[in-house]
C-alpha cells in the first residue's frame, strides 16, 4: 500500500547495509518477447542513424537479439571504452516513443541480480508499454558517478557524464525517440537515480528510487559507501570521492542537493527490513536454502532498515522544500527482488506520467 509516513528510527551496521549488491532472488520467467509493431529498426536490422554524442561517443554495432532486444555496444569517451546497453524497443514504435533507463543495482547488471533475470518487469509488465527500455551493463561498486580518478581494481568510472552526456543523445538518434526521458534504480542505484537527475534538470523527467540511500556525505553515509564499494568492490573510495573531508562528497549527495530536484516527477519507496511476503522459505524471490532464507532476513533485513532510515530522512527534506513526492514505506519487507519487483509496478503511474505515457 502506497502512504504517507514518517517514523523515527537508527542508522543500523554499515558493513551489514554494504552488502546490498549481494542480495537477489531466483531467476523468474519471463513472458515471450512479442514483435514490436510496424518496427523499422527490427525489420530491418538497421538503426536509424549512426549518431555521436558531442564527446565523440558512439555506438559501435548493434546485434538484434529478438523480434523486440537490440544490444547496443557503445564506446564512452569519458571512459575510454566499450558497454553492452540492453534495449526493449516499445510496443508499437510506429512513432517515435519516450525512454525508461532502468538501473541495476551494485553488480551493474554484470552478475546475476539484474531486472531481467531476477523479474519478468522488463519482458513482463513493460512488453505492452510503448516505452524504449534501456539497461546499460556495467559499473559494478562505482554507484554511477564520476570517479576523482581511476583505480587500480573499478578502473575509470564517469557514468555521471555517461547517463547525462554520452548516452541519451545516441539512444535518441539511434532509435528515433521523442527525446522524453525516465530513470529508476534499485539499492546502490536508489541512490543514482536521484544524483543523475539532479546533474541534468529536465533530462530525467520522472526518477523512482527503490531501498536505496540518498545521504552519502554525513559519516554514516560515506561508511556506508566505503564499505559498499572498498569491501565488497575491492575499490578505493578515496579514488571515488576522496578523504572524508573532500567538497566531492557533498557535491554528489542527493539529499544535500534535494533542491534540484523540484519539477521531477519522484517516487521513493522501501520496506522496514521485518520479513514480509516474499521472504519464505522457497518463495521464487528468495535466495536458495535454509543458508539463502537466512541471509535475506538477516543481511536484508538490516539493510532494509538502513535505507528505510535515509529514505525517510529525504521525505523530511523534500517535505520542507515543498517538494511533492509519492512514497511506499511498506511495514514489512527485506532487501530483495519480490519488493522491488513490485515497487516498479507500483511506481509505474509516477513514472508513466514524467514520460508523457
């Protein structure tokens, strides 16, 4: 149920909310992928125009993976290199349609705790939306931001001027769309989705953020991130951000920058970390076995609890800036993909009406 609440409660163990990209369910099936209607770029195995982002970033080759998937290789320029982006054209792309970035969490989509297999969300619920849906694969631990400098193990890492500079400017030539653009983002990329849509104003109409963490630069929040990316990515967040006492924390804190984010449309959902209806033994969200049902409730539930804490705190502040938001604060739930597969269907209106759909 979607509702209004505020409820007071403690930042819980960073190294237990770090775990974040760990958590994921069993693969659920997905409906078949129906053709496209009157689809050029899939009857004719063409994209419509070979464009390049002002940095000179392009899309190298395309391969058309079914009557309705194009996987895009697209060199980065900021990064100096190559990445898959998974893309479901819309239903009926007889005109130009808008676009859904949907973000993985902490693996980048590069592991198996993806949307695709994890949920039937893409094939599923948005195979009858006239929507291009865009899955970038790659960025694992760097939360989609621009690094201070490369690192020995993450490499260089500059998705900020990837998902605002590069990228959106070849989707809309490749594919012919109208240029009106949505994100949404689960766990680490709660926290993305709402940076990148205060990068650019405008360019990300609507934004939801499911269990994910909007404060970065308080001391809870960047033992958070250490932890996330230095333990569980091998990174070097000093290479990310810098010391603890670097400007770039702040400048890359959602909830200190909550202002930007007035005229997008936003939804901000998460559970309370006490086990809910998806966290039973061999339930087809959770993790295998007595060890797998453990780790999702324990693990889970503390980081659950963790983001239910910052999601709140970014009620408060939106709150105070006279920013309209719709939130889901669920009484129950764990960190895990049954909640986020229905936090997406719940946040479909608010995203729906950023893309004019």
């Amino acid at each position: 149920m979607i509702r209004r609440q505020f409820r007071r409660g403690g930042l819980r163990t960073a190294a237990v909310f770090a775990a974040t990209a760990v958590l994921a369910g069993v693969v659920v099936g997905a409906g078949a992928n129906t053709a496209a209607a009157d689809d050029p770029i899939i009857a004719k195995k063409t994209l419509l125009a070979d464009p390049k982002s002002p940095d000179g970033s392009n899309i190298e080759k395309a391969t058309y993976r079914d009557n309705r998937s194009i996987r895009l290789y697209v060199h980065s320029t900021a990064m100096n290199n190559t990445f898959p982006v998974d893309v479901q054209r819309p239903a009926d792309a007889s005109t130009p349609r808008p676009t859904l970035y949907l973000l993985n969490g902490a693996g980048g989509g590069q592991d198996d705790a993806s949307w695709q297999k994890k949920t039937d969300i893409v094939n599923g619920f948005l195979g009858d939306k006239n929507v291009n849906v865009v899955q970038p694969i790659g960025g694992k631990w760097s939360y989609y931001t621009d690094w201070k400098q490369d690192d020995p193990v993450l490499g260089r890492n500059k998705w900020k001027t990837f998902f605002t500079e590069e990228l959106p400017p070849l989707i809309n030539g490749a594919l012919g769309t109208n240029g009106v653009n949505a994100i949404a983002g689960l766990s680490t990329s709660g926290t993305s989705v709402l940076n990148l849509a205060i990068t650019k104003p405008g360019l990300y109409k609507s934004a939801a953020a499911y269990s994910g963490c909007a404060q970065t630069s308080d001391p809870a929040g960047q033992e958070a991130v250490k932890l996330t990316v230095n333990t569980w990515g091998g990174g070097d967040v000093r290479n990310m951000y810098g010391d603890d006492k670097d400007p770039m924390w702040a400048a890359n804190d959602p909830y200190v920058h909550a202002d930007k984010l007035r005229g997008t449309s936003l939804y901000i959902s998460s559970g309370n970390g006490l086990p809910g209806q998806w966290d039973g033994m061999d339930g087809p969200y959770t993790l295998p076995g007595p060890y797998g049902l453990a780790n999702q409730l324990v693990i889970g539930g503390v980081i659950e609890s963790a983001t239910n804490y910052c999601s709140h705190n970014m009620q408060t502040k939106l709150n105070s800036l006279g920013i309209p938001a719709t939130y889901n604060f669920r009484s129950t739930g764990t960190h895990s993909w049954g909640y986020w597969h229905d936090d997406f269907i719940n946040s479909w209106p608010v995203l729906a009406h950023g893309l004019g759909i």
